[in-house]
C-alpha cells in the first residue's frame, strides 16, 4: 500500500480533538466548562492495524451520522486523514531519528 526508501519504524494514528474541562472558577455565557484542542497519538506495527484503530475512533457521538462515518471511513482508507469541525484523524508513517536526512531527499518539492 505504501512504499518508501527508507525503513519504516511503525505507523501512528493521530488524533486532534477538543477537550472539554470543567471549571468552576470560568463563568462562561454558555455555562461553567472551558476547554482546548488537543492531540493524542498511538503506535501501530502495520498500516492495517493503524485503518482499523483509526475507524475505531469514529465510533462516538458526532460521528453519529452514518453518512459522515461512511465518509470519514473512505478517506481514512485512501487518504489516510479526515476532518471535520477541527477534529482530525490522521494515520503516518513513524520513522526512526537517524531517518530524517533521507525523509528530506524524499520531500523536497
């Protein structure tokens, strides 16, 4: 599914979502919470592996829709990312620290 030059360490789901926290010193017009984007990451031996955990992630309420889901399932699949209202759900290649200067070679436009 995807060939590269370089080794390839594992594969890594990305995930950035707002996080809602509960303050009771925040008085806010919309109520007493407050939150912030944040971006969790988790590591995978194969691409497969990273897809199905990714497609895991859907499963909460606003990715309700069945449409949306079927949506964010097919580009997660050829794509490898999807978005929606600032939350992401990307999947990349982790690559070893002595990789960089090759990863450079290889993307540079």
């Amino acid at each position: 599914m995807l060939s590269i030059s370089y080794n390839l360490f594992m594969f890594s789901v990305v995930r950035r979502t707002y996080v809602i926290i509960e303050d009771k010193d925040y008085i806010g017009s919309m109520g007493a919470s407050i939150g912030s984007f944040q971006n969790y990451v988790w590591n995978f031996d194969t691409i497969e592996q990273a897809l199905e955990f990714a497609i895991k992630l859907l499963d909460e309420p606003r990715f309700g829709n069945p449409h949306l889901k079927q949506h964010a399932i097919d580009l997660l699949s050829r794509k490898f990312m999807f978005e929606h209202g600032g939350e992401m759900i990307m999947i990349g290649m982790t690559l070893e620290n002595d990789d960089y200067e090759e990863y450079r070679k290889n993307t540079l436009h």
